[in-house]
C-alpha cells in the first residue's frame, strides 16, 4: 500500500466518523424544541423552586482592570426586580483604577462591598469572593455583563428540583459593532441556546457559564470552591457538581449581555484559554469518563471529548491531506459532488440558525444571517486554537487569565434585547 493509499484511506474513514457524530447532533434539534415545550409558561402550578423562598442571592463579580465596564455591569445587576441581593466585588490587583471605582460603587449603595486582593488569577478572585459571600445561592458574572431586569429572578426559578445544584444562563453579545461579534452573536444562539436546551434536557449540560451561573452555596463549599490552577475554573466545578450527584440546569430566560471577542487576536486567546481549560478538566476528571455513577452525564462526557477534542484536530489532518490527494489524482470526493455537499451544508445551516433564533425569539439577529459565509473560516481557527491549547499544555506553559481587553461598547439594551440607540457607553 503506497502513501497515497494511506493518507486517501485515512481521509475516507475520518470523513465517515465527522459525519456520524455530525449526524448524532441533529438530534440536538427535537430535544431542545421539546425542552421549549415542557418549558412554557402554563399558568399557576404548585411546582418546586428555589424562587419561593426569596434567598437572598450573593452575586460575585471578579475583575482585573475592568474599569471601562465595571459600572454597567453593577448598575445593571442593581436594577433587577429581584431584591434580595448582595454584589461583591473583588478586585485581582488591576493596574488600572478599577479599585477606585469598584471602591466608589460600595460607598454608594448599601448592597455592593468591595474585596481588594493581590493579584492571583480568576479562580483566587471567585473564592474571596465565596468565603465573603452571605448569601443562600451564589451567582458570578465578569464584570462586562449587563443583567436584564428579570435575570435574578429567572436563574433561581431554573432550581426546579431539589437535585439541581447549579443553574446556567443565556449569556449573549453585547457588542454588535463589528462582523466578528455579529457572527458570533448567530453562533452563540446556534452553540448555545440550541444546544444548552438539548443536554439541560438529558441532564448533561457539562458547563455552567463564568459569566451567567448560578450554585447553591452549601454545594460549592462542600465540592471546596473554584480550582485555582486551571483556566476552565467554570467548567470543572461543574463537573465536581456532577460528581457529588447533583444536576445542572438551563435557563434561557437569564440574559446576560457581554463583550464578544472584537479582534482576531482576542478571539484566538480566548479559544486557546477555553481549549486548555477543557483539556485540563478532561485530565482532572478522566475517571469520570464513560461511569454510569453520575447518570448519563458520565457516558455524554466521552461524546463531548470526541466532539471537542478529537474531531477538530481530525478535521485540521483532513485539511492538510486533501490537497496532497487531489495533486495526485487520488482525491475523494469529485468536484460536482463536493458542491452538492456545500450547499446541503450551507441550507442546514440556514436552518439551524432561523431554528435557534425562533427558539431564543430573537428575530431581529436574523439581519446577521449572512455571517453563516464565515462558518467554516471560524471552523478552522477553532481547530488551529485546540492545536496551538494541545501544544501548551504538552509543553506545560504557564496559564495565565488572560482576559479579554474590554471596549465597552454596549450595542443591545438587557431591558428588551433591540438595538441601543446613540454612542456606546
């Protein structure tokens, strides 16, 4: 068998186990429409939720020079309709004068108190944030978020079973100034409000977002906080949720608006950043892989470690051999039948997008419907990010916050979801 035969072998067998776990996530669509079903409002029902007793709720916010954005993020969080609410704010020794202003903020209004601390990194700042907290539930946010005036209220009604340790929100892009933050304003209908539903609906929502998540306090204290050395701090306390037998849950109603990477560079540290802290929980947690002693989330985890991990670096080999095939009259799929597949991607694509955006109700995104022309662009850096996360932690580089450098553009209003009118603020 010649080289060539391998690598068309290769790319043939490859090709055939991106289509069935491709094919697998159709599924995602029925469940998350039937998630929307068991899910809408039915009137009065005498049904659990944590919201009945009115806990009161510590919302902590970690930051590291957040000055452009801080105030929003607080203002609006104190504008919610929920009352019984503390803010802390916990400052990672910022550079800038983030301090000062978070300092201002707790001398203003009797429900924010600030923590200032040297700098340690996310997971360091949400556990000061934790041991300083009153509160029954605790919720974090980045400072960059904007709550919609019901976001409280919602989350704590996603604690609809006794059995639900943590609640995650609909976290949604604030800034839509740019075709990159457009783009990713119809992924994250598609990647998130789409797909949450659908393993919320199985009980295998393996991510609580560090922008928009909910726990309850004793929980978190018992599974011993955030994880300080790794950079998916969110990520793998939820599977330690998991782990001590509780669920986790969606709520698509608790908006959040925050910034979405507005520059190329930005949004490669920010998959790189996701990618290693993904690697690092799947290390930490290998054991869980495949059990049946955390129900089906244990058999999920094993899906979603092929799907993010195995597949995009699949995809990346097939990238780099396809040329070299077709140089030597070997490739695989003829060019009549290549545009076929093409524009069948691109129509279930349409599809899924209108079908994500109906599911959100957010229609007025439809006018970003032509950024589905950069999808497989996207599809590729992803791929590159988990190569270039695979590297470094197989090198064992330092892992750092690295944050996102803030705008503050604000281009939606958390109040009702249009358009904000005028500059950014």
């Amino acid at each position: 068998m010649t080289l060539v035969d391998v690598a068309l072998a290769f790319v043939q067998i490859g090709g055939l186990v991106i289509l069935a776990f491709g094919a697998v996530k159709i599924l995602y669509v029925p469940l998350a429409l039937y998630f929307n079903r068991i899910h809408r409002p039915r009137g009065v029902r005498h049904k659990y939720s944590l919201a009945e007793g009115r806990p009161l709720v510590s919302v902590i916010v970690p930051g590291y020079n957040e000055a452009v954005v801080i105030t929003n993020c607080v203002e609006s969080i104190l504008a919610s309709r929920y009352l019984r609410l503390e803010i802390i704010l916990v400052d990672d020794g910022s550079t800038d004068n983030t301090a000062s202003i978070m300092a201002g903020l707790a001398d203003q209004h009797d429900r924010v108190r600030f923590i200032s601390k040297a700098n340690g990194g996310k997971g360091a700042a949400l556990n000061t944030g934790i041991a300083a907290a009153h509160g029954d539930v605790l919720m974090f946010v980045d400072a960059d978020g904007i709550f919609a005036p019901d976001t409280v209220l919602y989350m704590l009604e996603g604690f609809d079973h006794p059995k639900v340790g943590a609640v995650c929100g609909d976290d949604r892009p604030v800034n839509l100034d740019r075709i990159q933050t457009r783009m990713l304003a119809i992924l994250s209908h598609v990647g998130t409000g789409l797909v949450r539903r659908a393993l919320s609906l199985m009980h295998c929502l393996p991510i609580v977002s560090g922008n928009i998540g909910a726990f309850r306090t004793d929980l978190v204290r018992q599974v011993g906080g955030f994880c300080e050395d790794t950079l998916g701090e969110d990520l793998e306390l939820t599977w330690r949720v998991y782990g001590a037998g509780y669920r986790v849950n969606f709520q698509p109603k608790a908006l959040v608006y925050a910034e979405s990477p507005s520059t190329m560079g930005g949004l490669w540290r920010q998959r790189v950043r996701w990618s290693r802290g993904l690697l690092q929980t799947l290390r930490m947690h290998a054991r869980m892989l495949g059990t049946w002693d955390h129900g089906p989330f244990g058999l999920f985890l094993i899906f979603n470690a092929v799907t993010m991990v195995l597949i995009p670096v699949l995809q990346l080999l097939i990238l780099g051999i396809l040329p070299f095939l077709y140089l030597a009259g070997k490739g695989p799929i003829p060019g009549e039948v290549l545009a076929i597949l093409g524009w069948l991607g691109l129509f279930v694509s349409l599809l899924l997008i209108v079908f994500s955006i109906g599911l959100n109700k957010s229609w007025r995104d439809l006018r970003f419907v032509w950024t589905v022309f950069l999808w497989p662009f996207y599809s590729v850096f992803v791929g590159l990010a988990l190569a270039s996360a695979i590297v470094k932690e197989l090198r064992g580089s330092p892992a750092r916050w690295n944050k996102l450098q803030r705008t503050g553009v604000v281009s939606v209003s958390a109040t009702d979801g249009d358009l904000a009118t005028g500059s950014p603020t």
